[in-house]
C-alpha cells in the first residue's frame, strides 16, 4: 500500500485518536524526531513537544478529515496534503489545510513532518 492508501489509513488513526483525545495514540503515529508545525507559532520536534502539545487540545474538540492529494517519494516515504476541520465543543469550526510527510520505519507507516495552515 502506498501514496493515497497509506496516507488515509495513517489520517483515519490520527483523526480516531484525536477525537477520543487518545493523546498516547495519537504521538505513536509520528516518528520519535517528526517535525511539527500546528496551530501554535512555535514549531515542535520530537514526541515529547508533541504529547505537550495534544495535552492541551480542549476536551470534544474534533475534526473532520479529507485527503486531496499524495504523492509516492520512494519505496518507503509518501506525501501529501489534506483539509482538516476542527470544530470544538461548541461548534465553531476551524478549517485548515494539512501537509504530511509518513515513512515506513520497521513495521509501521509514521508521520515524520507535519505542518498546518489556517484557511480563510
């Protein structure tokens, strides 16, 4: 499985974990040194700036995923972008456009780059 597929399992997981707040499953998918740019102005590296970072995620936010593009980089490194809606407890919304970059390490696809931007 690559490109598309890999890329809409790996965003199905994160978009389960989240909304059930599984901040633990949610920093197993990124590789142990991803890079990581969300909503904040600072951008994190590693899994413990990550965890920090999902901790603080306000209780019944959710988001809505959808894949628009990948592309294969290699045997084992795929890319691609994906809108991503965030609507928190109360219904405002929070679209954003998400670009990943996942690479099969061992036996498992992880997000090793991963970086938003808010849309208008």
């Amino acid at each position: 499985m690559v490109g598309s597929g890999v890329l809409a399992v790996l965003l199905e997981n994160w978009r389960a974990s989240f909304d059930e707040h599984r901040v633990k499953d949610i920093v197993a998918l990124f590789a142990e040194d991803a890079l990581f740019q969300g909503l904040s102005p600072r951008l994190l590296a590693g899994r413990a700036e990550i965890t920090t970072y999902y901790e603080n995620v306000p209780p019944g936010m959710t988001a809505t995923v959808e894949l628009l593009h990948s592309r294969t980089l290699g045997a084992e490194s795929v890319t691609g972008f994906a809108t991503v809606t965030f609507t928190d407890a109360s219904g405002v919304r929070l679209p954003v456009r998400l670009s990943v970059v996942a690479q099969h390490v061992e036996d498992t696809w992880q997000i090793r780059q991963y970086h938003v931007s808010k849309l208008a």
